[in-house]
C-alpha cells in the first residue's frame, strides 16, 4: 500500500496538470486544445479591394502552416474583416473580431487611415496587433506594448523615394504630387525633410484627390514647373491616369511612385511596358516577385491561396508579416497567451521573412521592425530590375 500511495499521487499529479493546461489554453481568448484563431482585416471592397490580396496572402500562409502540422499541434483559422479602407468600418469589424470572434492577435490591416483609427482600440486591450501592409509610421510610435509594424513605414519608403531621386545626377528641382490624406502625407512629410537635410525644398506640391479621374491640370502644371524629378504619392488609380496623362503631354520626367499600387497592375492599367519607362516605385521585397529570389513563397501562395483569388504583388505583401507571427507562435511554446506573445514580439532580432527586403527586429523601444527599401523600374536594356539608387542596382545576394 505504501508504494501504491505514491503512484496514486502521482497520476493524480499528472490529471491536475492536464486539467490546468486545458484550463489554461481555454482560459485565452481564441486558443483551443487544437485551434488559435487569427482575425485579419483588409479591404476586400471598396475603391481600394486590390489591397485585399495582402488579406488572402495572409491567408495562404497560415493555410501552409497548418499543412506542416500547424503550432504545437495546433491549426491556425482565419477570420476576415472588411475594412473597405474605411476607418469608421475598420474600427468595427476589428472590434467585432476581438469581441465576438474572440481571436487571439489581429494580422492584417491595408490602409493607414484604418491603421490609426485602430491605435487607440488596440492599445485599451492586451490583443497583439502586427500591421499587415499598413505603413504610417504613426502606427506604431509612440510605442505601444501591443502594436507591432512588421512591414516598412511610410517613413522609410518615403525617405528612400527622397532619396532615389536626388541620386539621379543633376536632380535639384523635385516635385511632390499626392493625395491629401494622412497616408500620403506620411510620405511626402519624409521626402520633404530629405530635401531638407540636402538644402532643398520641393518646386511644388500639388494635389490629386481619391477617385479624380483626370490629371491633366496637375501634368500641364508641373511641365510648366520643368522638374527634375517627380515624387508621386497616389494609390493605383490615380497614378495610372496621372502616368498616362504625364505620357500623352509629354511630361518626360521620371517619377518615383508609393506604395500605393501594385507595378504590375500599374503598367497593365497604364498600357505595358514601353509606357512606364519613367516610372519607378518603392519596393518592399527582397527582389522580383518572379524569380527564384521568392521561389518558396509563389509556390506556397500558389498553392495554398483561396480558390478563385487572384494573384498580385500585393498578394505576397501580407506574408511577411505571418511569418513572424507564425515563427513567434512557435517560440512561445505549447501554452500561448497575448502577453507571451508581445514579449516575444519585441525580443526579435534580425529575422529573415525570406520575403520582405532585409531582415526584421524589434524592441522595448522600437516596434518598427523592417527599414530596407529598394526601388522596381525598367533598367537601360529595358529589363524589370531591382535597384538601390539611380543606374545602381541592389545587391540581393
């Protein structure tokens, strides 16, 4: 009896535990014995739904994941938002997710304006928000606890397209064409403070507003003006009529595009090839989208990606940032909870997404965790490339 007594305590030792572990995985919000639900916002309507292919990136990703097995024997689910890039709705459908839903983080979000409205939200609650492809660098700074930008800021591209253009020998005269919201001006703030910092100011700054349908006005404006260098701050739409009326007036300037657009989808809207030669855009990845660069992520998208769903640049935008969620998922072991999870986001060091341009890290001081930016256009032998600076092309190796 004695040494049964022992045996006896044992297994009940071992039920208590179970009991506290099961407990406990049923105790945080979205974990199950065998599911961690996910909530990922995007604009899947509206004039802006292009920005939804990020969502279902998002979505192909996870979908992989659990193909390998999943977290710690757990599957991840999906739960959708439409945001429609609309504060007010995106403030909604993400308070629906935490609140009904009961996901465990939010991964997603598209557009800047939904991405602050959302600030104040998430930072009341402990739920872990990673930005999907949101980029106003007011986001995530000041820092709060639970808000991490795992993607470029709009100040980092806007500092490169500030940049870029000054490295075309001769540029000096640099000007700004955007659309008056808090996106745009989270570039063009940037830009105009790298003009600064090299003695100059930008010739002008002029406006083309969401849904304009013509851009004649602001294209025979800045030919007057003669610029050397053109910085466009426009989504899709807009900079694929504002490129074809700077073609057809024969504004031959090269202008530096935000990434407000899919290229490809620009140059397809814009005609092809041979009308974007003065065009180049901020680039977030770490090289072309169709070569073996990436050559794991299009077969997984490819793969895993909602049926019927097209494929775009921006379906692979999304990713990068699941796969630091995915990687954190698995570092803070069998027994996740929010606070686990937002310590571990900040702890990351100098992860490579295996998409996203140079190598992600965070900290107690800093939530903005990727900075490298390249630049995508035609090169002189009319080939799509990938470069640094001005005739310079980026070292992808």
């Amino acid at each position: 009896m004695r040494r049964t007594l022992p045996l006896i305590f044992a297994a009940l030792g071992l039920i208590t535990t179970g009991i506290a572990a099961a407990a406990d995985s049923s105790s945080v919000p979205g974990v199950t014995k065998d599911t961690i639900v996910i909530g990922v916002p995007a604009p899947f309507s509206g004039p802006v739904s292009n920005f939804g292919a990020a969502g279902y990136g998002i979505q192909a990703y996870y979908n992989y994941i659990n193909a390998q097995g999943g977290i710690h024997g757990r599957k991840i689910k999906v739960v959708f938002g439409d945001t429609a890039c609309d504060p007010a709705r995106g403030v909604a459908v993400t308070k629906r997710l935490i609140y009904q839903d009961n996901v465990f983080l939010i991964n997603g979000v598209a557009c800047s304006a939904v991405g602050l409205a959302l600030r104040p939200v998430i930072a009341a609650t402990d739920i872990p928000f990673v930005t999907g492809t949101a980029s106003n660098q007011n986001i995530s700074a000041p820092v709060v606890h639970n808000i991490f930008q795992a993607v470029q800021t709009a100040d980092d591209f806007g500092a490169e397209m500030g940049k870029f253009a000054l490295s075309k020998p001769g540029a000096k005269r640099i000007a700004i064409i955007e659309h008056s919201n808090e996106w745009a001006k989270g570039y063009s703030d940037t830009v105009v403070r790298v003009l600064k910092e090299h003695g100059l100011k930008p010739i002008a700054d002029i406006r083309m507003e969401r849904g304009a349908t013509d851009a004649t006005a602001q294209v025979l404006r800045l030919k007057e003006l003669k610029p050397d260098f053109i910085v466009s701050v426009l989504y899709g739409p807009e900079s694929a009529i504002f490129i074809k009326a700077a073609n057809k007036f024969g504004l031959n300037v090269p202008i530096i595009g935000a990434l407000g657009a899919d290229y490809l989808e620009t140059q397809q809207r814009v005609g092809g090839p041979a009308e974007m030669k003065n065009f180049y855009m901020v680039h977030q990845y770490r090289g072309l989208l169709n070569t073996p660069d990436l050559a794991k992520f299009q077969g997984i998208i490819a793969k895993y990606i909602q049926k019927g769903q097209k494929i775009t640049d921006f379906t692979f935008y999304g990713p990068g940032s699941a796969v630091a969620v995915a990687h954190v998922l698995q570092e803070i072991g069998p027994n996740p909870t929010r606070a686990k999870f937002n310590n571990a986001m900040e702890k990351l060091k100098d992860f490579n997404t295996g998409i996203l341009a140079g190598k992600m890290s965070f900290s107690p001081q800093d939530h903005q965790g990727v900075h490298t930016v390249y630049v995508v256009g035609y090169d002189k032998t009319g080939q799509r490339a990938v470069f640094e600076s001005w005739d310079k092309k980026a070292d992808l190796d």
